[in-house]
C-alpha cells in the first residue's frame, strides 16, 4: 500500500498541495520528510505527537525522517492557533527546552542507530543571518498582500499581530527551503493549522529554485473526541510524553479509558497495528465492548511506543495491583506514579493503633465511624483487609519502610509517607 493510502485509510490526512504529484514521488523513491516543533516548552504533550506519528509512519514505510527542533523559531512565537501575542521566553530558556525536545524525539525515532534519520536545529542556519540579508534576500520574496491573506494572519488582524510573530512564516519557509536545498527533503507534515506556513515555504522554493521544482505539503486533520471536544486534555492539565510530568501508568490510563466512540479511530492513528487487527477489534467494541479489548491493545501499543517495555511493564503491574489489591506486589517507585494524584500525607513514625492512627490523618472523620469501618471490613492497608481498631501502624508495616496505602470502602485510597 502506498504511504497516501496508507494515511488517507487511517484518517490522517486533511490537506494536500499536489496529491498526484506527492503519491507519484512517495512511489518512486525514498522521500525526506519533516516536521517541525518549537521549544516552547520542556516536553512534548500527547497533541504535539499527532503529526509525529505521520512522519513515523513515512518511516516505516521506507522514506527519510526530518525532524526540526525550532531554536531559532521557537524564541519568536508562531502565531497559527493564537488569538493573542505569546510572551517571548529567553534564549536560555529555548535553548534548554530545545536540548530536552531533541532527546525525546531521539528516543521516539531513533532505533538501532537508524541512518536515515535526521534532527536538526533551525537556529543554526539562521544565526548568522543578518537584518539586511534577511530583508534584501528573503522579504523581497514574499508579498505583503499573500502573508496577509493567510488565516495564520488575517485571524490576528483584528486584534492585532506584531511584525515579529507575522514574519514567522518567513522563518519557517527559510527552513523548508534550507532543506530542499541542503538535505534533499521534499515535503513537510504539519497540523491543520500550519497550511498557511507550509504554502509559504513551497512559494518561496520555487522563486528560489524554479516553478517545477518537485516540494508537497500534507497537513493532518484536528483531532477531535467523538462529542466534539478537543482530543488530549485531562481534569489534571496536558498528557506529558515526559515520564516525570505524566508517569507511564497515568499515560497508560488515559489510553485505557478511552470512549467506545473513539477508540477505533485512535488505534488508526495511534498504532502501527494493521487492517486485519484493528476490523478484528472493532467487531469487538460491537459485540462485547464491557471487555475493552480495543482500549487495553489501544493503552499498550502508544505507551510502549512512548515509554518503552519497562514503562508499559511498570503501568500494567500498577494497574493490576490496584484492580486486585495487590499493593504489596509494588515497589515504593511504583507507589509514587500510582498513587502520585491521590489524596494522602506525610505521617509521623510513632506507632499508633488504627482507629485513632485514620482519624488523626484525616482518613476518618470520628473514632465512631473509624471504628464502624473497620469492623465493618471496609478498611484495608496495603491491600490487606483489617478488622482489628488497636491494629498497630508502624513503619515496619510499611511498603520499604515508607508508604502506607489506605482503601477506605470500594474506591477511596490515601497514600501515607512516613517521615
């Protein structure tokens, strides 16, 4: 299957400049293709991986991946997307976002010393560029009324745009046009909302190159959950790629919990699982979605893409653990990505008796109730169930000497630390 149709059964494509021409070239030969992210941040979030994994497919499928780090772009601020002007972060700043950015995407596409793969940093061919070259070389290229008739632009007319963010899509089509000439790419992957960038870099290739020079732009649909709202955000905030911000088991669950509406579509895109599997699996969302097979195979596949074997290991032993009560089969690293977002405290080592021990850290609200719920078999610690009030918490009852976990009734854990 060609890599077009490949994409287009996925659902992957929204846009391209020249679908005849970019099939043919995808058919004859090997293709170098990129995309690019700014450094505006220390890691990436699950929104940012979508056109990634477009160029991962390219990848797989034979062709040369291109990724660019936006040092030089990322100090400037994109406008597509923006209602407002970003606040400019500092070229330190950039510069160690650009570092973290680099490793990741290194650990994300980069197997077995992979020769055909690239990552460059566009600051680096754009430092030595000076004002008037800029202006005389590269704004002589680009027609004010173009730039302004592009949604990237017209969007911000109204509220305003600065000339820094509204030369943006000078910038990136310097990059577009650097590696057509300098590392034989020919097509760029971008989100929907980078159309207006993209087409202003194959404008600029061909005043530089020729009107027959061969370049092609594929943008990729926004992706949207099944009631309409946007795909990637949790109650908590952003779903990391960076094992400190959101631990693979968090990442884990986030895929596992996945509406039945959805989770075909995102085995689609975010799995390299073939036709056959994904039809098999979507008879079983039909005809028994209570086993959620699609989202445990949905869950595994992007968080050993994203964590390796390790990070899906640690996030399947978690998530059985709580499912079991198991907690003793964890070690205390586990304990902290399972239970980092539950509620809990930081307890003193004395020894107390359980009745008192649950009230005085706010486990309980009375020796009444502490009493009633331990009689009653609805407390358990560390996944034991215990029916005795003068039970007696102490460290050596603790999880490496440390954590405490707390079940009250079905659902509520408490994480306790000792000092």
């Amino acid at each position: 299957m060609n890599i077009i149709d490949e994409l287009e059964w996925r659902g992957a494509i929204n846009q391209m400049t020249d679908e005849e021409g970019l099939r043919q070239l995808t058919a004859d030969k090997a293709v170098g293709v990129y995309c690019g992210v700014d450094p505006t941040g220390d890691s990436l979030h699950i929104g940012h991986l979508i056109p990634f994994m477009v160029l991962k497919r390219f990848q797989l499928a034979g062709h040369r991946p291109v990724i660019v780090i936006g040092g030089a772009t990322g100090t400037i601020g994109d406008p597509s997307g923006k209602s407002e002007e970003r606040n400019l972060q500092s070229m330190e700043q950039v510069e160690k976002n650009a570092q973290r950015l680099t490793a990741m995407m290194k650990r994300l596409f980069l197997k077995d010393d992979d020769a055909d793969f690239r990552i460059f940093n566009n600051f680096d061919w754009t430092k030595e560029l000076t004002l008037l070259d800029f202006l005389r070389h590269y704004g002589k290229r680009f027609n004010i009324n173009t730039m302004l008739a592009k949604d990237i632009v017209s969007s911000r007319l109204e509220t305003g745009i600065s000339f820094t963010e509204f030369a943006y899509q000078i910038l990136q089509s310097i990059d577009f046009l650097h590696l057509y000439q300098e590392a034989d790419v020919q097509v760029q992957v971008g989100g929907g909302d980078q159309w207006g960038n993209i087409t202003a870099g194959l404008e600029l290739i061909r005043k530089e190159e020729g009107t027959e020079a061969e370049a092609y732009g594929l943008t990729i649909p926004l992706m949207l959950k099944s009631d309409g709202t946007k795909f990637g955000k949790t109650a908590g905030g952003a779903v990391w790629l960076d094992p400190e911000k959101t631990s693979p088991y968090e990442f884990y669950q986030f895929w596992i919990n996945q509406d039945d509406a959805d989770v075909i579509k995102y085995l689609k895109y975010f799995t390299f699982l073939d036709q056959d599997e994904i039809a098999e699996l979507e008879t079983a969302v039909a005809e028994d979605p209570g086993k959620r097979l699609a989202q445990k195979r949905l869950a595994e596949e992007v968080t050993r893409f994203v964590h390796g074997d390790a990070g899906l290991a640690d996030a399947k032993q978690i998530t059985e653990a709580l499912f079991s009560g198991n907690i003793r089969d964890l070690t205390g690293k586990q304990i902290e990505q399972g239970f980092q977002n539950m509620p809990g405290q930081t307890v003193p080592r004395e020894p107390n008796t359980l009745a008192i021990w649950l009230v005085d850290n706010g486990i309980e609200k009375s020796r009444r109730q502490a009493r009633e719920d331990v009689n009653n078999g609805a407390i358990r610690i560390n996944g034991e169930k215990i029916t005795d009030v003068d039970y007696e918490i102490t460290p050596d009852i603790a999880i490496e000497n440390k954590y405490v976990v707390v079940r009250r009734g079905k659902k509520k854990h408490f994480l306790m630390t000792f000092e």
